[in-house]
C-alpha cells in the first residue's frame, strides 16, 4: 500500500542562498509571472481534467520500477493505477477519490484497509494540487509570505509560502529567469510508520507541448532522501472524464 501511495500521488521540491525580504506586492508578482510561465489563467482554468501516463524507479527494496496511469476531474476527482515490478513479480494496485471518500484495489481486489486514513490524505493531496495550479492562490483564503532566495537544481529560485485554514503550509519555488515552479515541498503522513514526513518535489525537466512547459521528470525526496524519479510520457487535457471512471469497482 505504502508504494502505491507514494507515486499516486508524486504528480500534483539542496537548498542554498541568502534570505530577502519583497513587499506583498512583489509577492504577487511572483505568482502573477507563474501563472503566465504555466500558460495563463484562462488556459489554466481550462484544464478541469486530464490523463497521463508515467513511468520511473522508486527507491525502496533495491529500487522498484513502476509505470502508472492516473486521471482527474476537478474539483475533486482523482484515480491512479500503478504496475510494479521487483524481483520477477509484478503487482497492480489502483487506487481512487470519488469525491467524498477513497478506495484501493490490489490486482483487481477490494482492499478497504485503512480507507479512511486514505482519504484524509488524499484530501490534503488535493489541497495541494490546487495551490500548484497557482490561480486560486488570488483567492483571500490564502496568505502568502515570502520565502527569499535559493538555488533549486543549480539554478537561481524564488519561494513562496502558502498558508490557509485548516491546512498544512505549502512552500513554491519558482525559477527565477522562467518563472516555471522548479519545488515545490510540504508536510505529509507516512502511512507505513503513521509519522509526518517533510516531502519535496523537484521539476528537474519540462517539455514543450502545444506552445506550453509541463512537466517531464520528477524527484520526489522524503526526509532528504532520495525517494522517487518519474518521468512523463504522455499527458493530455479533456473536456470531462464519466464519473464512472472514479467510482468504486
């Protein structure tokens, strides 16, 4: 289960150099740059649901490959299916967000063990995916302060720190020549030990499609450690996803 988790939900950052302190209004202009680097609002607004599929090593038991397929349908629908292969076996586990609570299956068999500590998470991980659209954060909900500067993969990066109501903080790095998000880090839970864990992910790659950066790879570190590297192979937008498709098997 722990495995499945981790890369369901990889996709939804080292760190050197001096603080400095913006005024508010520099901090959003960060934010405002990001959002025109990512395509601007209204194309963002216009991708309310997608599909892609990925492939990658996570780092556990001598490395583990995986490939997955994973959906979305905003506000609030999500489903991932993951295949893994390690010492000659391959297993399938699925798992999914219907809006109001998850599931899982494991080679195609309900599995409702710790469903609810699940679907916690899963809500804190849509949380976060909505402050990595950027567009939301000129809601009043959400405060931002300034993180100041730091190098993200060599490259020069700019932070912001995202804070709300009932949510953990969330803190965006930004490149700070391209204005793309290079990190992006946050607190989660380790359902394996049930202890909180400090999670970044790093976009070590973009690709252009249609005029437009996405990303290509990923690293995900937990606690500093290497954890996972995923690459993108194919990623699209839909207009709408059935329902169906996120419902409980």
């Amino acid at each position: 289960m722990r495995v499945m988790l981790i890369i369901a939900f990889h996709l939804g950052f080292l760190l050197t150099g001096a603080p400095y302190v913006w005024a508010q209004d520099d901090v959003r202009a960060i934010i405002e740059k990001a959002i025109q680097a990512h395509g601007g609002e209204k194309k963002i607004n216009q991708r309310k649901a997608g599909q892609s599929k990925s492939t990658g090593i996570i780092h556990i038991m001598d490395g583990l490959k995986f490939n997955e397929e994973a959906s979305f349908q905003l506000p609030d629908k999500i489903k991932t299916v993951v295949q893994i292969e390690g010492k000659g076996q391959k297993v399938v586990f699925a798992v999914g967000f219907d809006g109001r609570k998850a599931w899982r299956t494991v080679n195609g068999q309900n599995d409702d063990r710790f469903v609810d500590k699940i679907t916690e998470l899963m809500k804190e991980q849509l949380y976060v995916s909505r402050v990595a659209r950027l567009v939301s954060l000129k809601d009043k909900e959400f405060e931002l302060s300034p993180l100041g500067e730091l190098q993200v993969e060599g490259r020069p990066a700019v932070g912001v720190r995202i804070s709300s109501n009932d949510h953990k903080d969330v803190n965006l790095y930004f490149d700070k020549k391209t204005g793309l998000i290079a990190k992006f880090e946050h607190r989660t839970v380790d359902l394996e030990t049930g202890k909180e864990v400090s999670e970044e992910k790093i976009v070590t790659e973009y690709m252009e499609r249609n005029g437009e950066k996405e990303a290509k790879k990923i690293m995900v570190n937990r606690d500093g450690q290497k954890f996972i590297e995923a690459e993108v192979l194919e990623a699209k937008y839909v207009d709408k996803i059935d329902d169906s498709e996120f419902a409980k098997p």
